[in-house]
C-alpha cells in the first residue's frame, strides 16, 4: 500500500497538476492539505474518475485537509478532539481497509508565526490535543499514522539554512520540543528510517529563488505506530515536482507499507 501526503497549497491552483502528479505516482492513499475549499466546491469528481473515493475536511479560503483512496475508507472522522471552539480544518481520519486495515490520520499543523503570539499558543495548544488523540490511538495496540504538514523544521539539519530559522515557529524551542515528546511516545519518523544527514527537503518558498537555490526545509512528515512500523518497506521525497508548471511550494512525501 502507497500512502502519500501532499500540502497543495489550494486545490484551485492546483486543479491540473494534482491530477498529473497522482496519474504518475499513482498512490493508493493520498492524504492531502491546504485544500483552500468548502466542502461542497472541491472538485470530487475528476478524483472519483480515476477511482479515488473522497473526503474531505473543509475551510473557505484556507487550511482544509482531504483523503483521497482507491480502498474502502471506514470510520471517517472530521477534526482534532479538544477544543470544541477550534473551527479550523487541520485533521481528519479514516481507517483505510486493505488487507490489512491501516488507520490513516491527515493533518496540517498550525504554522505559529508570528512568536511569541496568540497564534505560536495557538499551534502549542493543537499539538498539545495531538498528543492526546495519539496516546488514545496507541492503546488500540494497532497500525495507524498520522501524516501531513506539521511545520515543524525537527532538527537544524533539516533547513538548508538553519541561522535563517532561529527565531521563526517552525523551529523554536519549544516547538521541537513539543514535536519530540510526541515523537518519544512510541512513533518511528519514517523518512529518517530510510534517509540519513542533511539536503532532504519537503518545502521551497515562492520567493527569491528558493526551489534553485535548493533553500528548503524539510517540515512534512510521516509518524508511525509500532505496529505501522512493523510494516514500512519505504519512504521517499519526492522532490522533483517542485519544478514542474505551477507547484505547489510543498513536494509529496509517501511511505510504502506491506498492508
């Protein structure tokens, strides 16, 4: 099974190379964020036309998080419990039924930025919830990942410039550190399991040349269970697409699981 995360950074902008990128990499499971649309605007059927079924999680203008699957999806739910006042799309569950049912949470992580701020409280908090609905889903003792834009930079080999991050919320303190205890609950980073040191990139600004210069981060992230850990064959990047005609300043990341 392919499971794959892709920020598109709006499903608008993105309305011919999302469909290009999924014929070519042809992904059982796409978890998918910053959709930018309602629910009822997001344009299912030229996924459902390629076998995709579709759900999806969201907001008019920004965030919204979406699963596409060419497997049954069971028990979908929509948003991070906790805070029955937060109104922004960030998560969104399914339970993927192959043959072996992989349990699949998609989410994009609040950037924080400015900090310190209500916004930087804002992503603590979430994270904070995070580690909740973790800890619960680590007691049914079965496979499941949660998968997506975390913006998080986990460590300064993960910026091609770390100096240019210091102060920003992708990479303060307390954000890693938040980012680590939920890491150190169980979960195995599953990139790193595959690829080693630093050049490993998963974002590219629009500006000054940052895709050439090769001036990225790497803040897209795949955490696995001990059980969905058990069945990783693979990880990758894939990082050439941010070269293709409008892309998105986020590259999808995939695992393969034997599932």
């Amino acid at each position: 099974m392919k499971i794959a995360s892709f920020n598109i950074n709006g499903i608008k902008a993105r309305i011919n190379a999302l469909p290009d990128w999924l014929d070519e990499a042809l992904p059982d499971v796409a978890l998918l964020q910053e959709i930018k649309s309602v629910d009822e605007a997001f344009p299912r059927e030229i996924f459902e036309d390629r076998g995709y079924r579709v759900e999806t999680h969201g907001q008019k203008g920004f965030n919204g998080v979406a699963i596409l699957s060419r497997l049954p999806l069971e028990d979908v739910t929509r948003g991070l419990p906790g805070d029955a006042e937060d109104e922004q799309s960030r998560w969104i569950e399914a339970t993927v039924m192959g043959d072996r049912p992989i349990r699949v949470c998609g989410l994009y992580l609040p950037n924080g930025n400015p900090a310190p701020g209500p916004k930087y409280d804002y992503k603590l908090a979430w994270m904070e919830r995070m580690q909740a609905r973790a800890a619960e889903l680590l007691t049914l003792e079965e496979p499941f990942l949660m998968a997506g834009d975390y913006n998080i930079i986990p460590q300064d080999e993960d910026a091609r410039r770390p100096e240019a991050w210091r102060k920003d919320a992708l990479a303060l303190p307390d954000s890693r550190a938040a980012y680590r205890r939920i890491l150190n609950m169980g979960f195995t980073e599953a990139f790193r399991t595959r690829q080693a040191g630093p050049g490993h990139y998963t974002f590219w600004d629009y500006q000054a040349g940052a895709w050439n210069r090769g001036d990225g981060i790497r803040i897209d992230h795949f955490l696995l269970s001990p059980e969905c850990a058990d069945l990783l064959e693979d990880c990758q990047i894939d990082a050439e697409i941010r070269g293709y005609e409008k892309p998105s300043d986020h590259v999808p990341i995939w695992v393969r699981l034997r599932a």
